[in-house]
C-alpha cells in the first residue's frame, strides 16, 4: 500500500490551488538592499571584506568598513507572484548556462526565491544557483563577471509531483534548503516548492490531541521496552509522521496524552519546536490508564474554543484534516468520526435456506462492506467530559455517551491510504516488508 502518494498543493501544474506565495505579515516588506547603494558595489564591498560579521539574515560591516552596506542575504521578504502552473512565469526563476554572476544574482533578486534554477533550452534541469553560492563564489575571488558554469550545484535535491507534503518538508529541513524543484520522469522542470510556502501555509486555530498512552500489548515483545508511537516506518517514529502530518496542515499547538512510557515518548518529542509545533503532556494517573477517551476530561478546563482533532497514535495515514473540519462545521456536528470502507468477500458460494431446508437462492463469493471507525475525530470542546473518567474509558464509550445524550454524531469517509499499526502484520505492513 503506498502511504505517501497524496502532491503538494504547491505542485507546479496545479494552477487551481496555487496562490500568489506571499505570507500575509510580509506583503509589505521593503525591498531587501538599501535604497541608494549599487548591487554590484554592494557585492564587491562584500567580497572583499571577509571579515564581515554574518546571520541569518544580513551580513553587516564592522564599523571600520562602511557603515552603511548592509546585504540582506535572508528570507526576509517574498514578494513572490510568479511561481504558478504557467511555465512562462515559472520561466522568470530559469536561467541558463554563460550568464555571469551578477546577472544571475539579478534574476534571484527578482524573483525572491534566494536561488534560480539552471536549465538546458528543453527544460530540463542542469543545477540550481543560490545567493548564498554567489556570495562564497565572490569571497573565494570570483568577480561578478565569472560564469556561473562553475558554481552551479549540478545535483541538486529535487522531487517528484507524487512526492508527498510531509517527505518535501522532511526534505527539506533535513537539507536546509528552502526550495526544492519538481521535475518530471524526463527530467523536465514543472514546479517548485517553497519551504516558506509549506511551512506557512494559514494556521489553524484547533488543536490536535493525540493519543499515545496504550501499552501496545498486541505487538508483543516489539513495545516491552518501546512505546508503540516510537515504533519506526519508513525510518522515523509513527508518532513523528502524524505531527508533521498536523503540522503542514496548519496545527499548531498539540496535546500528546501519554501513560504507558511516557517519559521515551516526551523525551523524544520535546517541546514540539523540532516539529514546527507546541506540544502538552496529558499524563495519565499513576495506575489509572485513562484509555483513548478519557484524555478528553483533561482538557476540559483547557480553554478551547474551536473543534479539536484527535486521533490515534499509531496510524499511519494521510487524511485532508481541513475537509473533515470543514464538514464538521458545515453540517453542524458535535463529533465527526472519520470512518473507512471495509470490504469482506466469502471464499465460497452461500446458500439461502429457509425453515424447511429448502435452498431459495445462491450467492457465490459474495462481498460484504461496512463503515468502520478509523481512530480520527472533531469534537466540539463542549462535549468534553465534566468529570475525569473513573476507569479506562475507549473513544467509542465516550462517542456512545454523545448519541444518548442526543449529540449530533457525523461520519466522514477517508479517501486516502490509512494503515493502524497495532498489529504485527499491520506493522509489518506499514514498513513494506509484508
């Protein structure tokens, strides 16, 4: 089963789902070079003195240079228009071999990438150049006349459209770039990602509670030492996949209830600040495993206004978490489950026989399919328990207690891979090796 095959919404082709990839707080940034000073003399004062003190965001000269030189090299505004399905916008990043470093520098200033993307008269992609690479370039006693044929990265990371949005922004963070081109099997450039855009995308106002306390039992001697949401898929901890799942949606604080070694779980997550994220610890009782939904009573007195999701801890899936949120709310539940097509067929032909053993129909290998609970939830903060539960109390207890107490419960259907890896072939599964 493939986990990992939703695009980006960033995919260069998807012209209905780009936007102009300007975070709102920056649309009004002044343009990142002092007014009055010339680029070139700017790069050449740079240049020689190597000196220079440097950030994140400028390098600044000491003040036995001149003092009023100040070469923003950070991402410190997008004024980014022109990265969208087009292939002629998406043209005004490309540059070709033989044009010096100051024209391709120029090209970077204007499109606000703080790189440009090299490609042959095809499309197809030679190397990347970045502002960064044109600095060293220069500091190493390059002009800005010198080719750029030398100094391009001619093995760049790239992606491919089925390249999920999670893997990017692994990616990426793992090799601190902030844009990642996306080609073709030809090789051919069709899109771009934008570390800035993914990252940024419109924070949500809910919270996520996920739930990590099982004990994992069914998985045997694989969780007697290890917290089942640490078991690794693909290379990293489950647990770390949904973060980042919630994380490129657009979560930003989430609550980790955690009981059965807790403190491998907490030590490992942190504070969520590796995860784009703030994390609170929901600590079960000593001795008091409060199940999946008791966690919920914790956070009664929490003070959250909006839905919270909450789902399971050992799931590896990727869900559209805004569309649920938006049925949720659209059709007015107090809880929405998501649920799946399960489909069971029967091996063998099946008889119908009356009372007097008498055959009245034949069905052979007949299917059967139901909606089955997929361990993910919107719920209204109103409907948290007002008591801490007095036992183990399963998610399912406390959804039934929502339809007795005449609770509107709605079900939303995943359209996507989903994988529960609380047992050994599940997990099995999950890691391709079954």
């Amino acid at each position: 089963m493939a986990l990992f095959s939703q695009p980006s919404i960033v995919a260069g082709d998807l012209e209905a789902r780009m936007h102009a990839l300007v975070p709102p707080n920056l649309q009004h940034e002044t343009p990142e070079f002092e007014r009055g000073v010339d680029l070139r003399e700017q790069l050449e004062h740079l240049a020689g003195k190597t000196t220079c003190a440097e950030n994140y965001g400028t390098v600044a000269c000491p003040v036995d240079h001149i003092p009023s030189v100040t070469v923003s090299i950070g991402p410190t505004s997008w004024h980014n228009h022109i990265v969208s399905s087009d292939h002629a916008p998406l043209a005004n990043l490309t540059i070709r071999l033989g044009l010096s470093l100051l024209e391709a520098l120029r090209v970077i200033e204007a499109g606000r990438i703080r790189g440009a993307l090299v490609t042959d008269e095809r499309d197809h992609l030679i190397g990347i150049i970045t502002d960064g690479d044109i600095r060293r370039a220069l500091i190493a006693g390059n002009s800005l006349e010198t080719p750029i044929d030398g100094i391009i990265r001619r093995d760049p990371l790239t992606v491919s459209r089925r390249t999920s949005r999670v893997d990017v922004i692994d990616l990426m963070r793992s090799r601190d770039v902030s844009f990642v081109p996306i080609l073709d099997r030809d090789g051919k450039v069709t899109g771009l990602h934008l570390l800035n855009k993914m990252i940024e995308r419109e924070v949500l106002p809910n919270a996520a509670l996920i739930m990590a306390g099982g004990r994992g039992s069914r998985l045997g001697d694989l969780t007697k030492t290890t917290p089942k949401p640490l078991l690794k898929v693909a290379g990293r901890p489950v647990i770390e996949w949904i973060l980042l799942h919630l994380v490129s949606e657009g979560i930003r604080t989430v609550y980790v209830s955690v009981g059965y070694l807790s403190d491998q779980i907490e030590n490992h997550l942190g504070d969520g600040s590796n995860f784009g994220c703030t994390i609170h610890y929901l600590q079960d009782p000593e001795d008091q495993p409060l199940g999946s939904g008791g966690p919920l009573a914790l956070l009664r007195d929490a003070g959250l206004e909006d839905p919270i999701i909450a789902m399971n801890g050992d799931l590896m899936t990727r869900f559209d978490l805004r569309e649920m949120l938006s049925a949720h709310l659209r059709l007015g539940n107090d809880v929405t489950v998501a649920s799946l097509n399960y489909s069971v067929e029967i091996p063998f032909g099946v008889l119908a026989i009356n009372s007097h053993g008498t055959v009245t129909a034949l069905s052979e290998k007949p299917s059967a399919s139901w909606h089955v609970n997929a361990g993910i939830y919107v719920i209204n903060p109103t409907e948290f328990p007002t008591q801490p539960a007095p036992k183990d109390i399963p998610m399912t207890a406390f959804i039934q207690s929502c339809l007795d107490r005449g609770r509107q419960v709605g079900g939303w259907e995943i359209d996507g891979d989903w994988i529960d890896i609380g047992r050994p072939e599940d997990l099995d599964t999950a890691r391709g090796t079954r």
